[in-house]
C-alpha cells in the first residue's frame, strides 16, 4: 500500500493479531514465497485512451475494450452490464479519455463491472476469511504485494443457535436461513470493518475475497438450503460456487467486489479441508500423508499424489468449543499449557497473554487430560480418580470434577473445572478421529506404521504437544519427526486463493479429486471407535511409548 | 406449436399481417430452407434426475449440471446465480428430482437461469422486431420449428419527437434518453402483445428475442447515449452488444429472455444493415454488389466476398415519412401505383387494400415522380410545369402542387397533393444515393458497368418498380436484371437471427468486416450530389434509357 491514508498498523500488533489467528508473521514471509504471482479474480484496469476521430471512429466500448486489450486481458470472452454500458458514454468523456475500468475474471469469461472518469490508481485491497463453526478469522490484504495489513478474529455470531453444524441447520430450518446467514455475515461485515479501521482503509478498496468454510457454514453463509446436509443421503446445495457479487451476498465491502468461496466435496468435508490441504500442498507429494482437522467435524484425509480420501468423524466439540464446559478459543486468557504435580496434584499453566486464566482452549485441554492420565488423576476410562478430600477435588451434579484453577486465580471468579463428561466428550471425538483413520487406511489395505507423514491443523493456537496427543489416543503412536501441526490451514489457503489464480484453480481440482468415505453407516468404524473409547485405548499394544510412560 | 392454448391465427391472416410487414409467406418458406437447424439462445431443458444416495452423494448443482451435461451443452462454462442457487434443493425434491432448467448459451459461457419443479415441455416462443426510426415490425415465432404465427407493424412511438434519428437524439438531449427509450419500448410492447392475443399464447413463453435497428434506434431502446451520434466524429456508445436479460431493458416477454441486437458498425451504418446482408448472404458471394436500404438514412454497401464498403447518405425523409407530405408506410390506404394519362394528366391509382387513399408509400411516390416527369408534368430540375387553371394544380403556399387524388376520392376528405418541396426533398434523397454509390465505386476504381447485381431494400412494401426508379435516377441504369428487391430485409435477417446462432456469429462478422466511409466531409462526395440534383441526372448520358423515354 502506498496509498498515503492506509497506515500500517505496527508489526508488533499484527504479528499477536496473527499469533490469535492461528498464524505467525513467519508463514506470512512463507506465503509470499509460495505466491509467485499475484492474480486477483478483480482488477483495476487505468487507461489512457486516444480520443476518436473521424479516422478511428470506433465505438466507446470497442475503444475501451481495445484500451483493456492491450494489457493482456481476453477480450474476446469479455461481457458488459447495461448499468455500465449506459453510463459508458459519458464516463468515457468526464476526464478526457482517461478511465479506470474494472474487469472480473472468472472461470471461462470476463466482465466489465464498472468503469469510472479518470486513471488514478487505486489501492485494491483483499480479503480472506476462514468461516469456523465457533470462530471467524479474517485476514485483510494488500492485493498489490500480498502484506497482511490486519487480522482479526472473533466468534461467530451463529453460536447463540448451537454449538456445531447440526444444531445452526435445525436452527435455520425453525427461523429460516436468512436468520443464520445475516448472523454470519453480520461478523465477517464486523471483523472486516475492524481490520479496515485498524489501518485507515475505505471497505470500498476491498474488491477480492476468498471465504473458507465447512459446507454448513459456507451454506449459511450464501443463504443456501442446508437442511439436507442433515439428513442421509446427506446432499449439499451447491459444491462449487461461481464468482459471486459482493452486493449480492451482503457482504460489506466494495459493492462489485469479487467472492471466492471455496468448494468442499461432501456435506461433512467442506471448503476449509479443501483450503487446508491447498495450503499444505499435499496433493502435489508422493508420501502417504494423514491430514487432521481436529475441529468441530474431525475431518480426515488420508492421500498420496494419486488418491485422495476423506472423511468425517463428527469429532464433536470438545477440541473446539462446547464440548468442554470451559474451553475457549486460543486467546488472551486461555489456558493454553499444563503441567502437574506428581505429589500435589496442582497444576502450573501456561496462559495465552500471561493474565489470569478465563478458560482452556484445545491445547491446553489436551496437555491437561494427558497430564491427568500420566499423574493417575484419571484412570484410562475416563474416570476421575482422586480422593473427595482432596483441594482440586469439586463435586459437579452427580458427577466429579478436577479444579484447574481456582475462582480467585481467574478473571472470572468462578472455579475452573474439568469434569468426567468433558472428559468422555474428548474421549469420544479422539476416538472417532483414530478409528476413522483406522477405516481410510483398511480401505486401501495400510496401517499407520506405512503413514510417512501425520499433518495437524485446527484452532490450537501457535502450539501443540504431538507427545500428549498420542498419550491421550488422538494421534497414532509413531516416529514423532513423521508429524507436523500447520495452525490454521484454512486461513492460509484462503490467503493463498486470494492471491492467485492458480490456487483457486487448484482448489477446484482438489474439490474435484477427494473421494468422500461416509462413516454414518459403518460397522467397521463403530467397531473401532467402541475399541477407542479408552485412554489412550483399548489395545495398550498400539500405543507402546504411552505404556511405557504410564508403566 | 403443440399445445393446445396457443391456436394459430388463419392462413389469409397472417398471409396479409406478413406482407404488412413487408414480408410475404412465399419469404417465410425460403427462411425455414435458410435455417437448416434450430439453436435457440435461452433453451428450456426437461431433466429427469437420479434421486441421491449414500452412495451417488453429489451436491444438488452438480447433480443438475450432471443432467444438463448429457442433453450436450457445456457444463465446464456454466454459471449460476444466488437467487437460482438458493431456490435449488426445494425445487429439485418438489417433483421428486423431475426440473426444468432454462439454461442461456452465450458467446464464450452458458448460465442457469432457471430452474423450476416439474419437466413438462414448454411450448418456447420467439420474436424478431426491426425497429425502424417511422415503421416497427413485430414477428412471433415459434421456436420449435420456426413458424412464424403472427406478424405485427406500427409506428414508432418516438415518432412524437420528430421525424429522423437527428430530431430523436436531439430530444433525448433535452428530455433524457429514458423518455424515448419508454417511447420505443412501449410500441415494442404493444405489437408483441397484440401479436400474442392473435395467438393466444402467454408473453411468458416468449424466451428468445432478437431486435434489429439503425444505431440510434438501438442506442434509445436499449436507453444508451446518443448524443455523439449527432457531433463529429460521430460515435456510438456500443456496436457489438452482449446477450441481454429482457427484465435489463423493460421488455415485457419471460423476464429472463434472452435479447441478442444486431450489431452495428457505425453510427449511420447500423444493426438493421448488418440483418439485411445477413439475409440477402451476399458477404458469402463473390460479384461485386451494391445494397441498398432506401429508407431513411439511405445507407448503401458495396461489397464482393472479400470486402464490405459502407456509407450512408442520409438519404432524408423522402422514401419513409416525413420528407413528403403525403407519405405513409406501405399499408392499407397506401397508394402503392400510379399511372398518369399523358392528356388529362389524371393519374390513376392503386391503393393498398382496395379502399379510398389516406397517402403515398415509397413505391407510389416513385412511380408518382418518375410518370410526372416522363409526361411533363415537372421539369428535371424538379419545378411543376401545369397550368395553373388546369384541374390538377393546386398552390400551396408560395410554390406549385399537383393534386393526386380530390378530397372527395379519399378518406382523409383532403386533397392528397404533391408539391415542389416533397419533389426537392426526393431528388435530395435519390441524388445522395446515388452520389454515394459514385464515391464509393471511386474508392476501388470501379463504375457502375462493373457492378454484377444490386439488391434493393426498404419500406416499400411488395413492391418496387425498378424501371421507374432508374427513370428518377434512385438506381443506375444497367441492365434491368442485375436488380433485386428484396423487401425488409432488416427483419428478415433477424428472424434468421433468432434461429440460428450461426446466423447470430455470421451477423457479428458482418459488423466487424464493414469499412465504413464517412461522407459528411467528403469533397468528392458534395461534388457528385449537386451533379445528381436533377431527374434524373445533370448527365443525362448516364441515363441513356431515361433519355431515349423522355425525347
């Protein structure tokens, strides 16, 4: 941006705005060298035409067209609105054949979708946003270079109709789906006007966009029907989706703006797996690579550069809001760390921001019932196992609960807690998600010791612990140089598809190769999941390491 | 037409509503031998879809384009819009996976435009308009097999603002472009209307819509820019218009038909030229040709099957309304033939339904100028040469009439009369003609002996005698079979136009092929016009038959 009303906002803010988002300044820097060349859906095309003369008496649109022509955008597959071919006459005129037109292009033809007076440049800006469930990132882009200008996070405002997908679809089948879709927009519209306050920006420069999403959320989203995703056969509206107008979305930025929205295959495998695995490039290796989303929808893929096959675990909540009472999102206050005391059984953590604690988010729940299980504070059912006598010992309904931190060690005053039901939650969706990896690799006759490469993504925040992953059952007990944990994948390939063609293209074929395996009739994996039900579970011998430690 | 709502109008009806328009049966069947195959624009698909399974799980879009994909059209290029997207799972389940989608074919993509429950056939309509600046002709057609089932004509609304494309654009300047664009479009909409009554169709199974116009008369229906029509260097707003939605301009058929405008080359060269060479196929020929439209702009071509010259000499008023007091289109009240008796100088008349005169058409007023001057009755130069007490003179004014039919013989209960000025504004007129053809014949050092045939064009109804117009000096005189005449060809190729999408590419090549030679600063030009100011000519050599007749 060069703009001199566009102020950067300090790298320091950005960087912890990254940091929230599930991002860090360094796969900023890796963005970039992954985006060669930058080729908005949108461009801002200056022109400087010759005045017609008795000689050249072509029409407007022909000598505008001509003018577009020489910088390299087919104009033979080129199409013009009325509202703009009204207008063109005059426009053309107002600063002396000196015009800026501005030309979308999409999969197999271009569109002139405004053309105004004068030849000034204008500062495009884009940008990305990952649609969670429970959680909206958006990042705000300047189209020129690729910089993240801001990145603003928040919570989805569809949360007050549900915690997962399941619930916002019955939700919008009782209060229509206008309801949820003015939910979700109204936080990208709010996200979106803080990253451009944050930086003196106008929305009206922002003329791309790239939405990310699950198929529920980009459904809602788009004011699409999603009461069929609920019901078997389970069927999605649409799976790809055309460029679509800004304005015709309500979305709040410039009116002609142009929207990406990422395609997903399946009703339980959307467009943030798609995004993922576009940002990971994956599909482009040799090596038969695990991918988790370890979200609300537990979305596997197990793939080669051959064959990609995914899957959906309906993991649940309890690695991303819900499904355990006090879990967050990975932010200022979260308990992203822990560790405890053999003797005492208190824990020391690590929280996001170093104030006191308000919740737990997804690592630190995983460091935490790892840690439980290590000290013996939980027996490999699930069961809390420590004494009523005990400080952390809090007594929940009928059920017990372990203190994490105590009402005045918090900034909500109130007790902290972890009960045996937000243990079996979690116990539950990383056993969907390791049975469902068992299933995808029996289809194709593999086990785990041939996976060469176990790729995390989901809303941890900065950090993961792979060794207590395994511990708990989530991850396969293998060589642990084999795993690598990419923060939020859906954001960064949303970025990517932002700034070039080539990536959206690449999308769709992504889209377009994935067989989708559905679990909802599967004997196979209800068996396996029934084993998986333990911590880590019910064959000790897959987990060696974990029966060594816990020994 | 198979269902049983739309009855077809009689034979004898439609055979008098088509030579109205210009354009007799023995035309319609030559058109159906032109139009081998029928590719609509905008076609209704009938699809019978698999309902889903777990097993065949694809989205609700991809299930639909899957259908479209076998009936032949490219699903790669297809487009989608919110409304239709949003709309799509109900309507695919309301008749258990049975829809019909309306899908438009565009130069360089193909988009859903409507997808509605149910897959009974619907009986498509079309309509071909030539909007002409006095005269506008209506065609319903339907689009199964191209019969034409009505044929509509009326005068242009715009007419109110004066007579010629100069007087039009003038009063869009004053009164907005809107006022005329309402005006155009009002009559569009009635003659479609009444044609539809004929028939007792519905306008909604009007779906595909090609028009045809000189530039200005497209500029204001679509409600373009005309102004720089008017001031050199005289430039069109557009030339090659994009596929357009009928709801985009306010034409009342199916609010997502799709409209194709002939393209025009030039502001004085416009669509209704490139529909009449389309028609006539002479770009496809290898003799040098001229054409002709002798209404009222007078534009002529002269081409061969390597290259289009085109120019027009704003011929005036006088073969179309306006130029001559007593003129009218070629109908009913219409004198159509006139022979003078050299004694009396009585002229006796045809008139166009076998009732009392109301006016002159083209033909008529040809036959009229050409019979006074072979019995005397004007000079050359054009000045009446009767007695003032002689039963046929009339003063009008400060200058000289002939009466060609009393009061009492008329309907109008006036004298119809034809005075110096209509006979000064005819010679104007058949003088820049033929002035034009000179220059252009100049430009490729070609003369009138070289040129292999010449269609005629034109508002003159089914008739055009040939022999007349060489005596006034409108046509060369060469041998009397290298004429045709061709009627309207405008609509003619426009019906093409809407049956054919060849026909519809071959009418954008045209456009493209045309040089078009200014003549508004043209020494050579102003030159040979003042040289034609004569009947039929300063050079009476260049007539010699006309010479022989008139010794």
């Amino acid at each position: 941006m060069e703009s001199d009303v566009t102020v950067k906002i300090s790298e320091e803010v950005l960087e912890k705005k990254l940091q929230i988002a599930g991002v860090g300044k360094k796969i900023t820097a890796e963005f970039k060298n992954l985006v060669k060349e930058i080729t908005p859906m949108l461009v801002n095309i200056p022109l400087e035409l010759n005045p017609p003369t008795l000689e050249d008496s072509t029409s407007d649109h022909d000598r505008l067209n001509r003018g577009i022509d020489k910088t390299g955008i087919d104009i033979t597959r080129m199409s013009i609105g009325m509202k703009v071919m009204r207008e063109l006459a005059d426009v053309m005129r107002d600063e002396n054949w000196n015009v800026t037109a501005t030309v979308v292009k999409k999969k197999c033809s271009n569109e002139v979708l405004r053309v105004v007076p004068g030849n000034s440049k204008i500062d495009s800006l884009g940008v990305a946003v990952d649609i969670g469930t429970t959680s909206i990132v958006v990042y705000l882009v300047d189209m020129e270079d690729g910089t993240i200008l801001a990145a603003t996070s928040g919570h989805n405002r569809q949360a007050a109709c549900g915690d997962d997908v399941i619930n916002r679809i019955v939700c919008a089948e009782k209060d229509g789906v206008k309801k949820l879709s003015d939910m979700v927009l109204s936080t990208i519209n709010g996200l979106i006007n803080e990253a451009i306050h944050s930086v003196k920006a106008d929305r009206n420069q922002i003329d791309n966009v790239v939405m990310s999403g699950n198929t529920t959320m980009t459904h809602l989203m788009l004011g699409l029907e999603p009461r069929h995703i609920r019901c078997e056969p389970y069927i999605p509206s649409v799976s790809a989706f055309p460029i679509i107008k800004a304005k015709d979305i309500g979305l709040k930025v410039n009116p002609v703006a142009a929207v990406f929205v990422m395609p997903g295959p399946a009703s339980y495998v959307g467009g943030d797996i798609v995004s993922g695995l576009l940002y990971t490039g994956l599909h482009r290796e040799e090596p038969l690579t695990m991918f988790i989303d370890v979200g609300t929808n537990g979305e596997i893929v197990l793939e080669n550069k051959d064959w990609l096959m995914t899957a959906s675990c309906s993991a649940g909540l309890a690695f991303e809001g819900g499904g355990v009472r006090w879990e967050m999102p990975a932010e200022d206050g979260a308990i992203e760390k822990v560790s405890i005391d053999p003797e005492t059984f208190d824990p020391s953590l690590t929280v996001i921001g170093n104030i006191s604690p308000r919740g737990i988010c997804g690592s630190g729940i995983i460091d935490l019932i790892s840690e439980m299980l290590l000290k013996s504070i939980i027996q490999p059912n699930g069961k809390i196992n420590i004494d009523s006598t005990h400080p952390r010992y809090a007594q929940n309904g009928d059920e017990k609960a372990y203190i994490v931190a105590f009402s005045n060690e918090t900034s909500v005053e109130r007790d902290i807690i972890f009960t045996e039901t937000d243990i079996y939650n979690i116990i539950r969706s990383k056993g969907a998600i390791y049975a469902g990896f068992i299933v995808l690799l029996n289809q194709v006759g593999m086990d785990f010791s041939m996976v060469e490469q176990v790729i995390i993504t989901g809303g941890f925040g900065q950090y993961l612990d792979i060794d207590k992953a395994v511990t708990i059952g989530l991850l396969p007990d293998i060589e642990r140089n084999k795993f690598r944990y990419m923060g939020n994948s859906s954001i960064a390939g949303a970025y990517m598809a932002l700034l070039s063609e080539e990536y959206r293209k690449e999308a769709l074929e992504i889209s377009n190769s994935m067989t989708y395996i559905d679990f909802s009739s599967n004997n196979k994996f209800m068996h396996e999941l029934t084993s998986a039900l333990f911590l880590p579970h019910t064959n000790l011998k897959e987990f060696p390491s974990v029966e060594e430690a816990i020994k």
